[in-house]
C-alpha cells in the first residue's frame, strides 16, 4: 500500500487516533525538510532495543575537557554519552560526567 501526495500536501487526521503498524517489517518516514512529531496534550514515546541518531552532533568542549591522566586510566572502557537539548531544539551529543555535561553555552546551539 502507498500513501502519497506527489504535487500537494498529505494530511491523515482521524478524531480517536491513527495507528501505523507494520507486524513483519520497517516503517520508514523521508522527507526533504523537515519530519515533525508533536503532541499536543500529551507525549511522543519511542520503544525500542535501540534508538540511533547516526548524525547527531558531539560537543567537542566536553570530551576535550578531561585530563589526558585520566584518560589513559580509562581507555579501556567504553564512553558514556548524554543527549542534551538546545533552546531552539537542536540535539546533541556531550560525554557525560558525574554531573551534568549539557550547557545551553555550546557553540553546538547556535
């Protein structure tokens, strides 16, 4: 089945929901702007093994702020990464620390 608007605007509303299901495959969404999901009233909740944002950008200004002493100590292990959110919305990537990496200063929010 295809759900396609080729000249014009595609718009699904429905007054009790709209499920999209595929049992036995992928679902997958491609726009050329921007794919927006917004609730209104309530939230946006993905399930799932795993969540892969291949593109998000890191701030380099966390990493490069631990000591190259401490660096050496944990080279064996793996990184642990937060993702924080900008003003305007924009996700990133910050190493995370024992407090909190994510300052709206970055120059990853402008």
């Amino acid at each position: 089945m295809s759900l396609e608007s080729p000249t014009r605007f595609l718009r699904m509303e429905a007054p009790k929901g709209i499920k999209i299901l595929a049992e036995a495959g992928d679902i997958q969404a491609t726009c050329r702007n921007e794919l927006r999901l917004e609730s209104r009233d309530g939230e946006i909740s993905l399930e799932a093994k795993r969540i892969r944002l291949p593109h998000l950008l890191q701030d380099i200004s966390s990493s490069s702020s631990s000591s190259s002493s401490s660096s050496s100590s944990t080279s064996g292990r793996q990184k642990v990464y937060e993702v924080c959110v900008c003003e305007n919305g924009r996700l990133f990537l910050s190493q995370a620390g024992t407090g909190t990496t994510c300052h709206m200063s970055n120059n990853v929010c402008v």
